[in-house]
C-alpha cells in the first residue's frame, strides 16, 4: 500500500468495505456512509460511536489543548526512552501505522529508518498543524474503528499517552485485523502503580492528606502486566518483550534510588512493569 494510493486503500470504518471517493468526500456504498475530507484530511470517525469515543474525540479537539506544550514539558531523555524501542521496530521498508499520532511527530524518525509512515488520530485540530508542517498520510479516525483493510500494516505503534484512553478490548482486535500475520504492534501504558505512590508523594509534600485514588477507571493504567499479556493473547498477539522507564519522580529527594533510576535503560518483563513509569510492550500477531 503505497502512499500514493492510501486513499484509494481507505476502507469504510464500520463495515470495512472500499469507499468511492470525489475531492471531498469518502462514501460508503455498502453502508451508505458519507465522510469528509477536510483540508485534504480524510475524516473516517464514524458517526455511530459512543459516548466515551466522542468525550476523547472533543477532548483531544479541545480548542485550549496545547500539544506542543505538553510534549515540551516531557523530558527529553523520557521521549526518547519511549520512542525507541517502538522506533527500533520501524526499520527497512515497513508500512507503519501510527495510532493517536497528534501532530505527526514520529513520522521523520520513522521514514528516517525507511519506512512508510500513516498516521491516525481522533483530533482535526493537531493533524492540521502536522499537516502544516508537511506531514502527508494523515487520517482523521479512532483505534476502535481502524479505516484499512485487514493485513495492510507490518507495524503498528502507539506512542506516549495516546493508548491511555481507547477502548483496548476493541482496539487490540483492530490492530490484529489491519497487521499482516507476524506483524508488530509496539506501544506504551503508563503504570497505574507509579501514579500512585506518585500521587501520596504529592499530598504529603503539600501536606492536603486527601486518600489518593488508585485507579482512576476511565483510563488504562496498568496494575498488573501479565493481565495486560493475557489480553494481548485473547486478540492474538505474542508479547515478546516489556520494557518500563527507569524513572520515578516522586523519589527525587532520595539519593539512593535516583542513583539507581539515573542509570538509564529499561526494567524488563512483568516484574519491572511494577516499578517503571511508562510501561512498552511489544508483540508480534
Ligand atoms: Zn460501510
């Protein structure tokens, strides 16, 4: 599937069939499903999601959302601790897919390594600044609703936070339907654990004894990796690797563990999983 035909290989999200396509519209003819193609983005959310797809679609599109603010406020070091094990598989010659791309910022390392680049995401407003910024390939679309036929992609990645809020039970059988067979999907959580002692640091330090929640339940912060792992295995997917960042911030004052989290490199497998920050898995279809 190369680019130049990535709207012709455009499927219909909800019933996957192959669009008819004008300059500004995509339409279904098998569910008779119209979307538009706004500022030459294709919009393939489809109009019969649930509520929580349209409360992360509006907060994604949100008109005060800075995403170049907040990547800038994450350590450089954090960045590309969690960019490089899901780049490390992007490698010669791939079609990669990005799932919850924003403005398209893994798109030069991953052509970089010679490979084809389509990102996905629920907000218009930050695939217009990657597309502003020459990003092409870019798709207006949710995880739960992959807009491509079925064994199109050797790769699919989701960086950062952009897997913390889909529906994972409908995502991951999604990514299995689009990756070809021994195809890779790599992609971050955050470690439910982290945030919470993380969250008792913060209280005690400003001294507001409020109980910390453990989990908060609209998101998919992991409590345990081998659940995470047994998942993954009900959709098909052989996790070959968990790798969690050496980082605790709410330790900072403690000498003794920032020499051991100063050491850089990744804690390995379920147990590490349970001390790291942000949690990569990557697992093969
Ligand atoms: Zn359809």
């Amino acid at each position: 599937m190369p680019l130049a035909t990535l709207r012709d290989a455009l499927r219909c999200p909800v019933c996957k069939g192959a669009l008819e396509h004008s300059d500004e519209r995509l339409r279904c003819p098998r569910c008779e499903a119209g979307y538009p193609i706004v500022d030459g983005i294709p919009d393939l959310i489809p109009g019969c999601v649930d509520e929580q797809i349209k409360a992360m679609t509006a907060a994604w599109d949100a008109p005060g959302l800075d995403y170049d603010a907040s990547i800038a406020q994450t350590a450089p070091e954090r960045l590309r601790a969690i960019d490089a094990p899901l780049l490390a598989q992007c490698g010669g010659g791939k079609l990669v897919l990005e799932i919850g791309c924003g403005t398209a910022r893994l798109k030069q390392p991953v052509e970089q390594a010679g490979s084809q680049y389509v990102g996905l995401d629920p907000s218009l407003t930050l695939l217009r600044q990657g597309a502003e910024r020459g990003a092409r390939g870019l798709i207006r679309g949710v995880g739960e609703y992959l807009p491509f036929p079925d064994a199109s992609f050797d790769v699919v990645i989701g960086g950062y936070c952009s897997f913390r809020y889909i529906q994972l039970d409908r995502l991951y059988p999604e990514c299995a339907r689009v990756l070809k067979p021994g195809g890779v999907l790599a992609f971050t959580l955050w470690n439910n654990w982290a945030f919470f002692l993380y969250s008792i640091a913060q209280s005690v330090r400003q001294r507001r004894f409020y109980a910390p929640r453990f989990k908060a339940g609209h998101c998919n912060d992991v409590v345990w990796a081998t659940r995470e792992v047994r998942r993954l295995a009900r959709f098909g997917f052989t996790v070959e690797s968990i790798l969690s960042t050496r980082r605790l911030p709410f330790a900072k004052s403690l000498p003794f563990v920032r020499r051991l989290v100063d050491g850089g490199g990744y804690w390995r497998g379920a147990p590490g999983a349970l001390i790291g920050y942000d949690i990569i898995f990557v697992c093969r279809r």
